[in-house]
C-alpha cells in the first residue's frame, strides 16, 4: 500500500518552479514566519515538460537510437496496481507507473500483456474521472492487439495520440493535481525501467543519454522541501531528501558510469517498492 511517504513527498506534486520575489528589507526588520510558498501553478505547468517519458514516439526514437528499445517488457517489474481506493493522489501516481510501464514497452510486449498493461491505464484514468472515450479507445486498441491487427509501429503512433489527449481530459476531470502526480509515477517507473535496459546493455553511453536529467529532480525536491514539512516524520522527509538530491546529483555529471546507472536503479526501486 502506498505510505504517507510518497503522499508526501514525490505524489503530492502540485508545488511550484520558482521563489517569489525577495521584497528590500524595511526598517525594523521583521522575523520571517516561514518558508516562502512556491507557486503552484507555476509547478503543475512545468511538471508537462519534464516526465522521462514525453511521448511514446519521442521515447521509441531515443531507446532505438541508444540500442535498448528492445527486451524491456520482460524487464518490468511483476506488480498490482490496485485502482480501487479512496486517495485520488494514490490512484494518478499508480497509473503514471502503468502508463509507462505500457508507452515503454509497445513495441515488443506479448499481446496479453500490453492489453493487461493498458486496462490498468484504463481503470486509473476512469478512477480519476477520465471520460468514456480513453475507456473506448483502449479497448478499441486492445482488440485490435489481440487479433493482430495493427502494426506495432502504427500502435505507437496511436498511443502517442492517445497520450497527448489523455493529459488535457484528466486536467478537466481529476482537476491539476492529478497531471503532476501521473508524471511522478511515469517518471519514477521510466527511470527505473530503462536503468535496468542500461545495465542489461552495459550501454553507458544510453545513461548519459536519456537519464541526465537534473531538473527532473530538482521539480521533485522543491514540493517535498517546502510542502512535506509537518506532513510526514522527519525521518521520512530525511530520506526522501536525500534519495531526491543523491539522483539529481548523478543526473548533473557530466557523463554517467555504470555504477552511476545502477545506483539510479536502486534508488528507485526502493521508492517504487513503497506502491
């Protein structure tokens, strides 16, 4: 079950990209009362630029040109994703992690799969308060999976028009909280599924390639710094913390090792375990 870590910490992302601004001290001085608050709306818009897993075409394309688009559907985690709970924040933050599980594996999931992975989209997304038409075209898509009838190449063009109408209809229906918390979970599964192609490939190179991505945790580590305190133990903030700043600091290198690689797999694996 997910704990009051993530909820928290890297689920409640509706915090904010940047400090407002710092007023010229007046005479007398007057003692802050705490931390200046980020502007949320500001966050919950910048959140859309910086998900691991744009698009699947864009995705498909980077995976291909770094040698590890293929294999990783085996390399998913066996999980179940339970849909069927109170806390909406829980519920975006599961389907983020199918949604990639599903766009990152397109090409070369057995059919049962995907349409397994795919109906877990699906259940998130109605949870949420998604619109009968997502339900309609995954179903439509998975039928047409199961009778072989679409090309795999022609699904991802299909899902990457699924994926961009899906993000504008949840912001509709679940409200924008909801567009953030998708994205930490696709981001958090993304990275932790393509590190295990990396290490798999003994690519280094496909490291530095997709996995430098600096801002991404420096998104997360601002809600959790400003919005997690009083929310969570100490303890809890404290790891999380340092989990967030140790990944950004990887990210930031100019060049990522294979223990770089492994270390980003490690340290995802540990928050993804708490779904």
């Amino acid at each position: 079950m997910l704990s009051s870590v993530l909820l928290v910490g890297l689920l409640h992302l509706s915090g904010c990209d940047g400090d407002a601004p710092v007023e010229p001290p007046k005479p007398p001085p007057e003692v802050p009362v705490g931390p200046e608050k980020l502007d949320i709306a500001a966050l919950s818009a910048a959140a859309v630029n910086v998900a691991l897993v744009p698009s699947p075409a864009e995705m498909q394309r980077a995976l291909e040109k770094n040698g590890i688009a293929t294999g990783l559907s085996g390399m998913v985690t066996a999980k179940v994703l339970k849909m069927d709970v109170e806390n909406k924040d829980v519920i975006a933050v599961r389907t983020g992690v199918a949604l990639a599980d599903a766009l990152l594996t397109v090409k070369d999931a057995p059919p049962e799969t995907l349409t397994g992975r795919l109906n877990t989209v699906k259940a998130g997304m109605a949870a949420l308060g998604g619109g009968s038409d997502i339900a309609a075209t995954i179903d439509d898509i998975n039928a047409r999976v199961v009778n072989n009838s679409v090309s795999r190449d022609d699904l991802v063009k299909e899902l990457d028009e699924m994926h961009g109408a899906i993000i504008p209809e949840i912001k509709f229906e679940a409200g924008e909280r909801a567009v953030p918390l998708i994205q930490a979970g696709s981001w958090l599964e993304g990275s932790n599924l393509v590190s295990s192609a990396i290490i798999n490939a003994n690519n280094t190179t496909a490291g530095t390639e997709l996995l430098r991505q600096p801002q991404v945790a420096d998104y997360f580590i601002k809600y959790v710094s400003v919005e997690g305190e009083g929310k969570a133990p100490d303890e809890v903030l404290k790891q999380l913390q340092g989990t967030l700043t140790r990944l950004k600091e990887i990210a930031s290198k100019p060049a990522l090792t294979l223990e770089d690689v492994k270390e980003v797999k490690s340290q995802t694996d540990a928050v993804l375990a708490l779904l």
